[in-house]
C-alpha cells in the first residue's frame, strides 16, 4: 500500500514537473515576444505620462495623479532593469533557466504595466474633463455679411494670419460696437482652428492686476487658493500656457495692461497673440500694438438695416417709414444706441402718433427721460468723467454751444476757452493756443470732439452734444440757453435767459433784441449769423460787465450801443462778415480787458479802434484801413499784438498805394509771433523780412504768407489741426525764381505753388534747401515738367514731405527725373495727381524704393498713364514694395492697362481699392496669397464684371470684398 502511495506521489510530481517544464519552454519560447509586448506597453505608459506632464500644468495634478506619476518613473527603472537582464543573458543561450525566468518576469510586468496604464488613463481623463474648454462661446449680435462691423472682423482676422503681427487693437468712441466686435472674433470658426486656447476677459474701469489674473485663471480653471501675489499667480498663468497657441481678448481696456506682469507671458510665445478694444488710442501706443483698427459709427446704410432688423414688423407701414429715418437719425450711427432705440420704438407697433409723440421725445431726450436712455448716457458720461482733469471738462462742454454737426473753426474755439479762462497758467497767445491744442487732441483722441472735412475745424456729434447739454444742465454752477439753428425770429423768454451763463442764439432768423437784459453773471453770448439782426437796442449790455465773448459775425447790424463801454470784463470780440458795420462808439476804449478783435469784411476804420493798444489778437481785411491819407499809424500803434491777420481783397482799390506802408508798420511789431498776410507781390515780402527783427529770431514767429492773390480752393489743404505751427507760403501767378522766395521757403513747412510761369521743376527752387517741408501743393502750373530734377542735387531730397498734392500741371511727365539719392521722399505718406494729361510715369527708376511710408495714392484724369508701376522703370522691384500702402483710388485713366506687370508683390498694408472709369484695366495685380488686409474694392459693375483672374479660387476670394459703385 505504501509502495502504491508513494509511487502515486511520485507520478503527480514527475507529472507536475513535466507540466512545469513545458510550461518554462512555452515561457522560453515566448521571451521575445513578451519582450516586444512590454516594450510596447511600457511606451504607452510613457506616452501617457509625457502627455499628462506636458497637456496639464503641474497646478492641476491632484496628489493620487503625483504619485501615479512617482509610481510611472519606479515601473520606469524597473523596465529599464528587466530590459539590461534580458539583452545581457540571451548572449548565454546555455542558461535556458535563467530566460525562461525573464521571460516569466517580462510577463508579470506586462501587466502591471497595463494595469497601471489603465489606472493613469482613467485619472488623465477625469482631469482632462475639468480642463477649461477651447473656446467659450459668447451670446451675441451675429453680424451681417459685409456689413461694415463684419469688415472690421475681417480685417483683424487678417492680422492675426499675419504671423509678423503679434499685438492687435480695436480702437472707437463709446457704442461703436466694439464689444460685439470682440465677442464675434471670440466666437468665430477660423479663429477656433487658428488657437488652442482663446481667452476672453472683459478688463472694465474698475479694474486691477489681481482682478484680472483672477479673471484669466477662472477662465483656466486653475484654482485661486492660496495665491498670494501678482508674481504668482502670473506664474500659474504662464505654466498653464506655455505650451499652447492662444489668443487674448481684452474688451473694455482703459489703462496700460502689463501683460508679461500679469501673465507671465511674452511676444515670442508660439505665434500667440492679443486683441484689446479700447476708446482710448493712447493706451493702445502704451501696450505697444502692431496694429490698431479704428472702429466708427455705422453707415447709413448699415445703421438702417440694423434699426430695421431690430424694429421689425412695425416698419412694414409705410406712413412709418419716414418717422423712422428721423429716429435712426438721432442715433449717429451708434450700435449700442440704434440697439436701445429700436427696442423702445418696437414697442410702439404700427401706430403713428406714439412714433411721431416718441421721435419729438427723443430728439429732446437731454431733458426728457426715455426708455433705455439712462445705460447710454452713463457709458458717454464715463468718458467725460474720465477726463484727466477739469480744463478739458469745461472745454468739451463749451462745444456744446455750437449746432450739432456743425464746423468749429478750431483758432475760433481756443479764443473762446482762453476768454473764458479755461486755459490757464500760460504767458501769451502762442502758449495758449499750444496748450488749446493740447486739449483739444485729448478730446479728439476719447471721440468727444470729432475731425471735420474741413481744414482746421472740429465738430460735435448730436449724441454727444445732447449729453454734454444734459451735464451742463444739472450743474449747480452753470446755467446754459443753447438754441442754435432752430429758425427762431423771437428773443427767448425772460425766464429762459435770466441767470444764464452762456447763451447760445447762432443760426437763427432773430430780428430784434430786448431793449434791456438782466444777465450779470453772463460770460459768453453768440449771435452769429442771425442775418435779419440790423439793430441792438442802446441799453442791450448794460447789464453784461461779466460777459467775456462776444460773437455778432455775420448779423446785418450797422453800429453797436453805446452800452458797448459795460462790457469792462470782455475779452474777445467779433463782428467779422457785418458788411453794413460802420459806426462803433468812441467809448471802446472802455474795453480795457480785449484781447482778441475780429473786424474782417465789415466798414469798420481800424483807427476808431486806436485806443486798443493792449490787444493781443488782430483780424482785419485791408478795406478797415484809411485809405485816403495814410499818414497815421494805423497797425504799429498796437505794439503787444501777438497775432496778426490781415486779409486782400484783389477788387479794393488804394491797397496798392498802401501796402508798403503797412508792411513796414507790421514788420515793427516786436511781440508778433503769428502772421497770417497776403503780399500782392514778392517785394513786399522781400520788404518785411528785410525790417522785421521777428523774421530773425529762430523758430519764434509762426506765418502764412501768401505772395499775389488767389481763391484756389486747393490751397486749404495746406492747413491741418495736428500742425498749427506749420509755416505756409502761397506763390501765386508768379515767375521765375526770386531770392527772397528761396530764403523763406528754408523756414516753410507747407508750400503751394499757384499758377506760376517760368520754372520747370521745384528743383529750381533750391530743393536741398527744402527739408522742412513736410506739405506741398504744386496747382495749375504750365510749364513744369518734374517736380523734382534729380541732376540739380547731389543730396537727399524732400526728405521730410509727407504729402504731395498736384493738379492741373498739362507737361508734368514725371514726379522724379534723374539718379535719387538714398532718403530722399522717404517720409512721403500721400501723393495726389490730379488733371496731368502728359504724365506717364509716377514712380520714375529708383524712387520706388525710397517711399517706404507711403499709404495714400491717388491718380485721376491722367489720360496718358498706361501703368501705376511701370514695368520699364522698376524691373528689379521686390515684392515688398510699398509696404506701407492703404488705399489706392484710379479714376477716368483711359489708358489704364494695369497697376503692375504681375502678381509678385505682397502688397502687405493694402486695405481700400476704388477704380472708376478704367475701362481697358482688365487685370488685378492680386492672387490667392497676396494683398492678406485688402478690405474692398469698389467699381463700376460692369468694369468688375469683364475682369480676368488667375483662377476661379482667386475670383471667389476677392468677390465678397467688392462694393458696386
């Protein structure tokens, strides 16, 4: 039995060991392939690990998820001791014992790292799930195609393919829709596939460094616990980022963001890049953009479609139709008003009288509440408040006293805010108007004060100028009457102008005036242009010893009050365009305080005026002086002038008999530092600053000259707002070239050339004495053939002209003729040519490549140019050719065949294109990788139509960009 037993057990175990020993062999056999198998596992661990370390920022990582990473390194090591084992015993094939051991240890490891594969990949998912999504999408405004906010997304989506591009701002006034600007970008496709991660914050004047990192770092889902400081949290931000390509949008930014302070980021971070909208260009300099998109108001067009969508069916009756135009019209062309407004006027269906009762409302609402108007006027009245102080406050509120729309002669408007003692803390005029300026830019740069069309003037928009009414209206301090233009023929009620500060009466039909006004705190009246004003009563300013501007111009009166001596604190006066003005009482000598006398076109005899001696400001035509005996000092009496403007008229007889005389008086004035004077011909210019001791001293008197007389509607152009100090000089009909001429153009800044015989070119001017000319206007002249003869300097030319205006020059052939030295034009930003039937070539060889700041180019009425860019002239020319060029506008070239030879330029700035009457033009110089920021291109319909492209995908893209003319 127990030999039975034991043989039993023998047989399990020698079967047992037979069974082991196969299974040692399979193990043996399947050593390379189990190796291969960790291998493999253990790359996915690791592809696991790299991803989790590399996709989520050591901030997210939860302490199972480190040790899980602690735990992958140990494995790691393991592998890598396994791995030494088997490359070093399978050179011992002998030791089939010792691989059949790695082998089964390969095995075990495998699943150990799978298991913990699996566990990592469980763990990276959850965190994934709570990683911040791509992109958060915005509810808004979806905008029209083609629609002008739609451009302007276009526009900044081209910037941002733009990989030289790396800081982008969105720049407008209040309620330009910038806002849905922002949040289309944020929302849109191509910006989805451009980003890994786009951001949107809204900064808002409340803001700081913390609040905005606590913004960015919710938006990231990164936990705010425990941060301490900026530095940290900037930190958090930059790991977070670091490895990705995102996009910033910043909305509402109101001061300088440090975005490397507060992000820890920088402009060299994997082609990332930020979007700011602001009101304020100054803060878009300050962060440094590469690029700012100006955002205004709506067209007409798109504002109506917009009021309509809003609006809807109420608008389908036709008697509803006009009120509508009328509403829309107080709107501006303001998104965020059009939005307001149309939401109100919906509410009114199809019912007539409520929109007819809701327009008056409406054009009345700086004194009447309306629905929807308190969140407008509380985003306009923060521009005011944010005003750096209060002289530019005062300032803004004053333009409120002109009619909407209207043009403010900028001069004009800094007279009136030094009268009325805004501008402060300066010595004299030129101080004065730097300072007025000064300001005036500020509120042009906030969008509460707008560029006219007009040379030198301003305006205020209707929306503006109702708040700014509104604020002047709920001033303790200040009490206002501003009716201007609104066709009164009556003097408001007794009740409307007692107590007033300032009245405002301009651009009525007013006929009479009270006999008496109770008006002592009054500082300021205009009553320009109420053309039936003949008379103002004998006791009409008794009342007015505090009123400091007085404005008349252009009323019929025909002698001022005696009460005129009352006025004891006026300080600028002006009667300007009173033709039948001829009689002023002797006791305006009373006026101890004028600074500042208009007189202009009125009959006025300037020695009535004798007693003034302490004026500071002049303006008279020559038709106020005495012509009969000069023989008193008429102009040299009033030795404190500062600024002096005397205006020719070509039809007054005597001025010829005076004018030596007078510019000899003038060039004794010791304090000038401004003279605007037309000298009928160049000895008399050579007169004044052969006496003038002014004309010496470096930098100190500011001029306008102008040498013969002239009405040339161009000339205005030579006038700017940003440079009141330009020096200007207007030769007109003259000939050949006078020294004098020569001498004065070293120190002119903007120069017209009007209808003058003898020269050929400017170059016989002396065009290397001409570098500080930044302006020049050639009009008119039939014998010039060049502008500038590049074989009369050896030197740089006009290398400070920024704009070159030329029309109706019939030989003009070329702007350059000859070699053109290095820097020459080089800071040209326009050029017009205009009626120059002889030209041919506009960029003659080499100058092509100097006008690296050009970005205006307009060609009208040349019938000889056959090509922009001459192929002839410029066969070496780059592709970075005019880099900086914005908008081309070609009008009636007959001959036109095309801009340029090909499609080699990248034309990288090119924005606006207008081509009309260009019939033989059939070709644009565009493929489908060029012109990246062209926005439109407008043209007859018929001429876009016979257009050959390239291709049809080159024709598709530039369809959507072109705008019937």
């Amino acid at each position: 039995m127990a030999a039975e037993t034991f043989a039993a057990a023998a047989g399990i175990e020698v079967y047992k060991s037979g069974k082991s020993l196969v299974k040692r062999i399979t193990y043996l056999n399947e050593l390379k392939r189990n190796y291969e198998k960790l291998m493999q596992e253990v790359g996915e661990l690791r592809a696991t690990n790299d991803a989790i370390c590399t996709e989520i920022s050591r901030f997210r990582l939860t302490p199972d998820m480190h040790a899980w990473i602690a735990r992958t390194g140990m494995i790691e090591r393991e592998v890598r001791e396994l791995e030494t084992k088997y490359n070093n015993k399978k050179k011992q094939r002998w030791r089939l014992d010792c691989l059949a051991n790695i082998s089964i240890d390969m095995t075990e490891k495998c699943n150990q790292v799978r298991n913990h594969w699996e566990e990592g990949s469980l763990q990276k998912a959850k965190l994934v799930k709570e990683l911040p999504e791509p992109v958060r999408k915005i509810h808004t405004l979806k905008l029209q195609e083609n629609s002008s906010l739609h451009k302007v997304v276009r526009h900044v989506l081209g910037f941002l393919n733009d990989k030289k591009i790396r800081r982008i701002a969105i720049c407008g006034m209040v309620g330009t829709a910038k806002t849905t600007i922002m949040e289309n970008l944020n929302n849109h496709e191509e910006v989805a596939k451009m980003f890994d991660m786009v951001i949107w914050v809204s900064v808002s004047k409340e803001w700081s460094e913390r609040k905005l990192q606590d913004a960015i770092l919710q938006r990231l889902k990164l936990d705010v616990q425990g941060i301490t400081d900026v530095e940290e949290a900037a930190s958090r931000i930059s790991e977070e980022l670091k490895e990705k390509k995102y996009l910033i949008l910043l909305d509402e930014v109101w001061n300088m963001i440090d975005l490397n302070r507060i992000m820890g980021i920088n402009d060299n971070q994997k082609d990332s890049k930020v979007v700011l909208a602001s009101r304020y260009d100054d803060v878009c300099y300050d962060m440094e953009v590469d690029e700012i998109v100006d955002v205004e108001p709506l067209s007409l067009t798109d504002a109506w479609k917009m009021f309509k969508e809003k609006v809807g069916h109420p608008l389908s009756n036709p008697l509803i139709e006009p009120i509508a135009w009328c509403v829309l019209e107080e709107c501006h062309g303001l998104p965020l008003l059009i939005d307001r407004v149309a939401r109100t006027f919906r509410k009114k269906d199809k019912n007539v009288s409520r929109w007819e009762d809701g327009l008056r409302r409406l054009q009345r609402w700086d004194s009447i509440k309306i629905e929807g108007m308190d969140e407008v006027l509380e985003r306009l009245e923060i521009c005011y408040e944010d005003l750096k102080d209060d002289e530019q406050k005062v300032c803004f509120l004053y333009g409120a006293l002109y009619p909407e729309e209207s043009e403010i002669y900028v001069d004009y408007l800094l007279e009136c805010w030094r009268a009325e003692g805004f501008i402060n803390h300066v010595n004299n005029f030129k101080q004065a108007r730097n300072r007025g300026h000064t300001v005036l830019n500020e509120l042009i740069k906030v969008s509460l004060l707008e560029r006219s069309n007009k040379s030198k003037c301003v305006k205020m928009n209707k929306v503006l100028r109702k708040m700014a009414l509104r604020i002047s209206s709920q001033s303790a301090n200040s009490k206002i009457l501003v009716k201007p233009h609104e066709e009164l023929e009556d003097f408001p009620r007794k009740e409307e102008w007692e107590l007033a500060n300032r009245i405002s009466l301009m651009d009525n039909r007013v006929r009479t005036l009270p006999e008496t006004v109770d008006c002592h705190d009054l500082l300021t009246l205009l009553l320009q242009r109420n053309k039936y004003l003949t008379t103002i009563p004998e006791l009409f300013f008794t009342s007015m010893c505090c009123l400091q501007v007085l404005d008349l111009h252009g009323t019929k009166i025909s002698a001022l009050p005696l009460s005129l001596s009352n006025l004891i604190s006026l300080k600028a006066l002006y009667l300007n365009s009173c033709p039948d003005l001829i009689e002023i009482p002797a006791s305006v000598e009373a006026l101890k305080h004028l600074e500042v006398l208009d007189i202009r076109k009125t009959k006025l005899n300037l020695l009535k005026f004798g007693s003034l001696i302490w004026l500071k400001c002049l303006r008279i035509s020559v038709c106020n002086f005495e012509m009969g005996n000069y023989t008193k000092a008429q102009v040299s009496r009033f030795d404190t002038l500062e600024e002096l403007s005397i205006d020719v008229d070509s039809s007054k007889e005597g001025w010829d008999e005076i004018v030596k005389m007078v510019v000899k008086e003038v060039a004794m004035l010791k304090k000038l530092t401004s003279l605007r004077f037309c000298f009928p011909k160049v000895d008399h210019l050579d007169l004044f600053v052969k006496h003038s001791p002014m004309w010496e001293k470096d930098s100190c008197l500011t001029f306008q000259f102008s040498v013969g007389l002239h009405d040339s509607a161009c000339a205005q152009i030579l006038e700017s707002i940003d440079n009141p100090t330009h020096n200007i000089l207007k030769l007109v009909n003259g000939q050949g070239v006078d020294p004098v001429i020569v001498k004065v153009l070293m120190k002119t800044n903007a120069f017209g050339l009007i209808g003058h015989k003898g020269v050929s070119s400017l170059s016989a001017f002396g065009i290397e004495k001409m570098n500080n000319l930044f302006n020049c206007l050639i009009d008119r002249c039939h014998e010039i053939k060049t502008i500038v003869d590049g074989h009369k300097t050896s030197e740089a030319a006009l290398k400070w002209l920024e704009n070159l205006y030329i029309k109706n020059v019939p030989k003009l052939e070329s702007i350059w003729e000859g070699p053109v030295h290095a820097g020459s034009l080089a800071q040209l930003a326009s050029i017009t040519l205009c009626e120059c039937p002889e030209l041919q070539k506009i960029f003659s060889h080499g100058v092509i490549q100097q006008l690296l700041q050009l970005k205006h180019l307009r060609v009208e009425e040349c019938s000889q140019i056959k090509e922009i860019i001459m192929e002839s002239e410029n066969a070496q020319l780059v592709p970075q050719a005019l880099p900086k060029l914005k908008t081309l506008i070609l009008l009636d070239l007959p001959r036109l065949t095309r801009i340029w030879a090909n499609d080699s330029l990248e034309w990288p700035s090119l924005q606006e294109i207008e081509i009309s009457r260009c019939d033989m033009l059939t070709s644009l110089p565009f493929n489908q990788v060029n012109a990246t920021k062209l926005q439109s291109i407008k043209g007859q319909q018929s001429w876009w139509g016979d257009l050959v492209w390239e291709d049809d995908a080159t024709k598709q893209r530039f369809q959507s960009l072109y705008i019937r003319d």
